[in-house]
C-alpha cells in the first residue's frame, strides 16, 4: 500500500486525506446521515399532527379515553397501561442490543447471539402489541354517530358512562343489504354496512329518556360538553346523518377523521421502521452465528443495526408522549 | 484497519443498566402522571401550554438524550459529528415546529371566530 501513495505535502493535517477527520467508519457515519434524514421525516409527520391538533384545538379526542384497552381486562377502563408496557419492551429490547454491541466489542459471539436473540424477539412481541391496539382502534367500543358537517355525536347515560350503540338501537327489520361487486357492475362495491341504521338509533334515542349526547368540544375544563335532553333531540334529529363504528381513514367515532389518519399514518409508519429493524436484526443475527464477524474480529455491524434500533426506540418516545400524554 | 481492533473496550454493563433504570422511572413518572393528571398541573399554564405538557415534554427530551448518548454512543463520538448530527436535528425541527404551530393556531381562530363557515 505504501509504495503506491502520493506525497501531497498535507500529510497527518486534518484534511489530508487518509485519515477520518470524524474518527467514525464509512459505514457508521452513513448510518448517522440516514439516521437525521429519517429523523426529519418523523418531525414532519409529527409536527403535521401538531398542526392538525392545534387547528381542531377545542375538538381534539382525549387520548385516555380512546387507549383504555388492555389484554384480558376487557371492560376495563386502563388508560395508558398497555402503551406504557409497550414502551417498556421497546427499551427492554433497545438495552438488550446495545448489550449485544458491548459484547461485540470483547468479540463474545455467544454473548451476542444471545443479546441480539432477545432483541429481536423483543421487536416482535412490540409489532404483537402494535397490532392489537390497531385492532381495538379499528373496531372500536361504543360507536357513535356523524352529523352533516362531520362532527362525531357520542352517547352517554344520565350517570355520565358511555353508551354502545347496541344499547341503544332498536332494531328494525331492514331491507338495506351490502351492496357487493358480484351482484351488480363488477368495478363497484361498499364498504360493509354499521350493524344499525341511523334511523334505529334515532328511535332508540327517543324511546330512552336516560340518554344524552356528548358533542365532541371540549370546554375550558378540558371535558366533552355534554348536551341537555331536548338540545340532545333536537340536535341527533336534525343534524345526525350516519352511524360510525369504530375507526377508518374517512370517519372514525372518536372525533375529527384527522385524528385516526394521522394515528395509522404515524404509528404505522413507526411499526414499519421496527419491522423492517427486526428484519435486519435477524439478518445480522444469522451472520453472527455463522462467525462472519468473527472472522472479520469486528462487530461493527450489529453496532450499525443498533444505531437504526436504538433511533426505532427513540422516535417511539415522542410517538408516545404525542400521541398519548400530551 | 489495525487501529481499530487495537482498542481494548472495557464492558460498559454497569452503566447500560444504569441508564435503563433512568429511562424506566422516566416513564413511569410519566405514566402515573398521565393518569393521575394533577389538578394543579393541568391548570397552570405557562407560555400557552399547561404546566403538565410541558413536564411530559422536558422529560421526552431528556430520555432522548440518555437514548442517544448512551444507547447510540454519541458521547463517545468526535465533537464534530456530534454537533453536525444534534443541532441539524434541533435547528431544523424547532422552525418546523414553530411554523406548522403557529400556523395551526392562526386556522384555529379563524374557524371559531366563523370567517369561514365549515360546519354545515
């Protein structure tokens, strides 16, 4: 190497070429670039939320009480506890690699492979977890109604407790069915169908003198306000137009659609970044058993995956103060 | 290449958990903060924004911090990519932030003073 080596004079300056002015590898200060340039991309999406929340300031959800779910307590009122355990395990798996890079630098293959084991089936288990809230999200609890404007109605009784549609609704014999694209043109469909009619729960309504409707402003206290008996009739009856179940990208029952968009656009987002994490976790995980870093006495690469892990964790916890305490 | 693997690391383990513990109380305080939601918290607004956001805030930005100091390694970097790294990060999310709020705020009263009519 040294025979073929131009002189230039700026030898050993900072500049001179040969030597790395940031002391870091190729591959790591690459990794860094990415690292900010994701990051930017996150605080887009983060501060477009901010905008949108601060555009519908006064009709925002309540995040308590729409992430209340937690496994096996069904109707259970637990605010935040599910996202917190989320949290937990993304910085359980977020300290169990960086213990996998501490251990990459004594050139422990066993100890790595176990590091990198438990990350990756910490990733996994957080997508899990990922998943099931998407699912409480997407079919939600009570239900609720949408008037003309797009405003979202929701029900509650005298004792101020949310009520479900299907307590609600009396049912009536419907002629509405789905319309599917194998019964007519084959290019047109519709989505399937709320379980009540807006015509049912409008009678319902009527029927249960308990009930009230709760609009979705909020006033200075930070509470929903919540309508009296004939401002509730006269408003379901004059304004209310369909019925809306759970969460899509159109309408969801919690409040502005805003809300739900930017919920699916972020979170997912975010649980693609871990997907795609544990994808190459696994991938690094099988060269380290098969000794490729070994031979190479040099783990630079699980410290590189970890970058990218460790950044999955952190934007988790602005996703998480954003979306959930905030 | 032989620089690289003439550096002996010593392991770092004790502090790793050290930091871990930080990171879990953090959360923990955030999370019974969430839930307890204190009322003298809630209701003391400092700069337009309750005590209480800006408490959960601080300590986003403080977990961050230990996430990528210890976790990332960034204490251990040259100066030089440290700062090229944090302020391009600081500096151009604090413009985005401040732009996309204040301009949030602005269509925020323009609805409810009902310049424009949107809920029909």
């Amino acid at each position: 190497m040294e025979a073929t080596v131009v002189r230039t004079g700026t030898e050993g300056k900072t500049w001179g070429g040969g030597n790395e002015p940031l002391k870091s590898s190729y591959g790591k200060m690459m990794m860094w670039f990415f690292i900010v340039s994701d990051a930017l991309t996150f605080s887009g999406f983060l501060a477009a939320y901010g905008f949108s929340r601060f555009k519908f300031m006064d009709s925002w959800p309540i995040a308590d009480e729409v992430f209340n779910h937690f496994p096996f307590l069904h109707g259970v009122d637990a605010p935040m506890y599910y996202v917190a355990l989320m949290t937990f395990i993304l910085i359980f798996s977020s300290v169990t690699m960086v213990l996998a890079v501490d251990a990459g630098h004594q050139l422990k293959k066993g100890k790595v492979t176990f590091y990198m084991f438990l990350t990756i089936i910490g990733g996994i288990i957080f997508l899990g977890s990922q998943a099931w809230e998407w699912k409480n999200f997407i079919n939600g609890t009570y239900g609720a109604v949408y008037t003309e404007g797009g405003n979202i109605l929701q029900f509650i009784d005298g004792d101020g407790h949310r009520v479900a549609l299907s307590d609600i609704a009396i049912a009536e014999a419907s002629s509405r069915v789905e319309h599917e694209s194998r019964n007519g043109i084959w290019y047109e469909s519709e989505k399937s169908l709320p379980s009540y009619s807006i015509g049912e729960v409008k009678a319902g309504f009527s029927e249960n003198s308990d009930l009230l409707i709760r609009t979705q402003v909020v006033n200075d206290e930070g509470e929903k306000i919540i309508l009296s008996r004939e401002e509730s009739i006269a408003k379901l009856n004059s304004e209310a137009v369909g019925v809306v179940e759970g969460a899509n990208l159109t309408r969801n029952e919690y409040g502005p659609p805003l809300f739900a968009d930017f919920f699916f656009f972020i979170t997912g987002f975010h649980g693609f970044h871990v997907f795609s994490g544990v994808v190459i976790n696994i991938i690094i995980f099988f060269n380290v058993i098969l000794g490729t870093y070994e031979r190479r006495k040099n783990y630079e690469m699980v410290e590189k995956v970890g970058l990218y892990w460790h950044f999955v964790d952190l934007v988790w916890v602005f996703v998480f103060t954003f979306f959930y305490l905030v | 290449m032989a620089h690289d693997t003439a550096h002996q690391h010593e392991s770092n383990t004790k502090k790793i958990w050290t930091v871990f513990a930080i990171l879990s109380v953090v959360t923990i305080v955030e999370v019974v903060l969430g839930i307890l939601k204190p009322e003298f918290l809630t209701d003391t607004s400092f700069l337009s924004m309750s005590l209480l956001n800006w408490i959960f805030i601080i300590l986003t930005i403080y977990k961050a911090y230990y996430i990528a100091w210890s976790f990332m390694h960034l204490e251990g970097e040259t100066k030089g990519l440290r700062r090229a790294i944090v302020w391009t990060a600081i500096f151009l999310i604090s413009y985005l932030i401040f732009i996309l709020l204040t301009e949030g705020g602005y269509i925020y009263e323009v609805y409810k003073n009902g310049y424009v009519a949107w809920d029909f």
